[in-house]
C-alpha cells in the first residue's frame, strides 16, 4: 500500500485533513495507521476544531492525560445528542462567557454547573414534558444562573446579575436571569396553576424577572417556541412569540438536521447583540447592568448640537403591551442620554462652560402618521443642568403605540449657562428620530 510508506509528517497532514470519526476509522487499517492516527497533536487538533479546547479537560473542567482521552469523554458524555448540535452549543457558550470575563465577571460567577442527564429527566417528569434537544444540551453546559437570595428576593444590590439583563423606567424595573432547573419547577407549577393551563402543560418557565417587576418567559416544549406574558398573561394567558417561528427546525429529532429551538436561537442573538455593542453594561448610580436599550445605529439615534450631545433608543416592553387593545396595543420604553462636550457650549463664537435644559418637543409617529406633538417644560419633572466633561444626564420614559413601527425625533431647548443666570440666547438640541419597533426577537 502506497500510504504506508509515507513519512510521518506526511500522515499526519493528511489525517488532519480527515474528521475525527475518520481518523478513528483509519486506526483500524494497519498497525501503522493505528500509530499515526493516535498522535496526541492530532487529537489536539481536533479538540481545537469542534470544542476550542487548548487543553485536555473533561465537560466539567477536570484534568484528563491527553487530547485523545479528550476528545473520547466529550463524545461519551454527549453521545445522546446530534454531535453538531453540541458543538455548536458550546461555541455559543464559550462565546458568552468571554464576553462576560471582559466585560461582567460578576455575571459569569452565577453560572451553574452544568445538569446531569438525570437532572433533566427528573425536570421532565415532574412537569410532564420533553425538554427540546437544543434547550437539553444548553442545560448540559450550564444549569442556569444561581443568583444570591437579596437578588432572588427582589430587593436592589450592587449589580443586577440577570444574564439577559433589562431596563427601567419610571418605578419600572426588570432583570431577567435564566433559570436553573430546580427553579423552573418550582415556577412553572406555580404559574401554570395560577394561570389555569392545567396539568398537561407544554410549557415550562425558562427565564423570568420575577424578584422585580414580574417579565415571564416560557418555553413551548412540543413546538420549541419562546413566549413571554403580556399585561394579559394572568387573565387571559396572553403570551408573545420571542423568535420567528420559521427558524425553529427540528426540535425533538435526533436523526434531524440543524436543530434549532427558540431559547438556543435566543440565546445567540443575544450573544451576537452583546458581542457587537448594540448592548452594553451599564451603570446608573452604583448599580450595574446589562441594558437593553440599543446603542449602536439603526436602533440608537445620536445627534450633537452646539456641543450637546445627545444619543437617543427604545426597546418593546411585553410585559406591559396589551395586544387585545387597538388603540394602545404596544408600550416602548425609550432612553434619552445627553452630555456636554469637553469643549463646552459654542453658539456664534462664544463658548459656555455649561447649559441647562428648559423646553422639550417630541413628534411621536406610528407608521409614519404623527400621532402625537408634545410640548412642554422639563424632562420628567426635571431640568438638567449640563457640564463641559461631566458625566451624561440619563432619563427614561415610555410611550404607547397602536401598531409597530412607529418613532420619536423633537428637541431639547437649552439655555447657556444656567436657568437662573443665562449667558445667551436659547437653542434647539436636536434628537434625531429613533425607531419604536416590535423586533423579531424580544428579551
């Protein structure tokens, strides 16, 4: 055989080339390629290729002698599910968790250990479901988040530790953390008897708010779909699809291709979101947070004007929206963050060390129609007065809509100096016009 005579660096390239179910193949040819094929460097290739391993470690984290051990206890430890199913399982997780190494270590603490096959079937039969394969091996990796009882409780600590994060508004707050499967039990036979669904419920409680102001997400087992409640949820079970419905593929077959749910498609965009800051931590006061007011273009609007700068997005608001009224079926939240440049104020050559806000104007259409022209002093009750170089005045508030999509765009009309002591003449501060959207994807 011509192979046989190849040199060993030879080999070794052209079994690199080969899958790993390949390579093993070939081990069973000769006693040579058996030799070839069982090269460490080899099996660290492949360990780097599908799982991005750099070292030979077992799904737990513990220590194993080498990549070909590797590369036989992952098979081993996932050999129920569709083997590109967990890779790319994997990938998403280890996606998030660099980004929260960077960016939120705090949040990566509360990641659970991975469940055990027996954990998910004890989840099973106690809520009467079949878990999707995606959302099965999502809860392989990592069993939810473990949040600390003052979080649990509702009560605001230092950092608001939701993996998915959220917004506020008003006295609006929520936080949505994914839930570990004890907790899902728990909440789902209790949310699931409240809300009248019955014992055959396909529905079980993935991730939720509910320590703060109450934002449920439930997982469609028999469809794979996503909901989250409405202002309806708890008279009429009203519930909004989280992810197109034409994306999720073949939820329970093993034999299938692409399997794909909601909370797996999910999860990704919000890996994807974070990844490309359309969202951000961010901290308002001593609180951190993942927010989900987008601030990158299309979806943030930024505008600077004599110095004022202001940035300018809103995101849908479920747990609010009620789909059963026409005239006011969809809430937004919008996020209004105005600043003053280093160089200060500059209107006709001068230059003000500072300006305060006095006036507001807001054109607020639906679909392209305006339907509302708001005039009035203040931003919610308040006057911010704007400093060259000092932190940015951040105010939310919300606005209803009858269909999506819809926007806002006005102006600030600001005084240089102060209110009580103007330097020269009123401007308008422009806020360029920001979309109100329902997304094909709602957190």
């Amino acid at each position: 055989m011509v192979l046989e005579r190849l040199g060993g660096l030879t080999m070794h390239i052209i079994l690199s080339k080969l899958t790993a179910q390949d390579a093993a193949s070939v081990a069973c040819v000769s006693r040579r390629f058996r030799n070839c094929s069982s090269d460490d460097l080899l099996w660290a290739k492949f360990c780097a290729d599908e799982l991005d391993l750099s070292s030979p470690i077992d799904p737990l984290g513990n220590p194993l002698p080498d990549f070909k051990a590797c590369y036989q206890t992952w098979r081993e430890a996932f050999n129920m599910y569709p083997w590109p199913l967990v890779i790319r399982v994997k990938r998403f997780w280890g996606r998030l968790r660099e980004w929260l190494a960077i960016n939120f270590p705090e949040v990566l603490s509360t990641l659970r250990k991975g469940a055990s096959e027996d954990e998910i079937l004890e989840l099973e039969k106690s809520l009467k479901v079949k878990l999707p394969l995606p959302t099965r091996v999502l809860y392989r990796f990592y069993d939810g988040q473990e949040l600390t009882s003052e979080e649990s409780a509702g009560s605001v600590p230092t950092n608001l530790l939701g993996l998915i994060g959220g917004y506020s508004f008003y006295d609006h707050l929520v936080n949505v953390s994914l839930l570990p499967l004890h907790q899902m039990i728990i909440e789902t036979k209790e949310i699931i008897r409240h809300l009248g669904f019955g014992n055959r419920s396909k529905y079980v409680v993935v991730a939720s708010s509910c320590g703060y102001n109450e934002k449920i997400f439930f997982l469609n087992c028999s469809s794979g779909q996503l909901y989250v409640g409405t202002r309806n949820l708890t008279t009429d079970g009203e519930m909004i699809p989280c992810v197109p419905n034409a994306l999720i593929n073949s939820v329970h077959d093993v034999k299938g291709t692409q399997q794909q749910d909601a909370v797996l498609l999910w999860l990704e965009e919000h890996v994807r979101r974070l990844q490309h800051g359309m969202i951000k931590v961010r901290k308002e006061g001593k609180v951190k947070s993942i927010c989900l007011f987008p601030e990158e273009a299309p979806l943030c609007s930024l505008a600077v004007t004599n110095g004022v700068k202001v940035c300018a997005s809103s995101v849908f608001v479920p747990e609010f929206s009620n789909i059963q009224d026409e005239d006011e079926k969809f809430l937004f939240a919008y996020s209004i963050r105005m600043s003053l440049s280093p160089e200060g104020c500059i209107m006709n050559g001068m230059t003000f060390n500072s300006c305060q806000l006095y006036w507001r104007h807001w054109i607020i259409r639906c679909n392209d129609i305006i339907v509302d022209n708001v005039n009035g002093e203040a931003v919610i009750g308040k006057f911010p007065l704007l400093r060259s170089g000092e932190e940015e005045f951040v105010y939310e508030s919300c606005t209803p809509q009858s269909s999506s999509p819809g926007s806002i765009e006005g102006a600030f009309t600001f005084i240089p100096g102060r209110l009580a002591d103007p330097k020269g003449s009123p401007f308008e501060a422009v806020v360029s016009r920001f979309p109100l959207l329902v997304p094909d994807y709602i957190f």
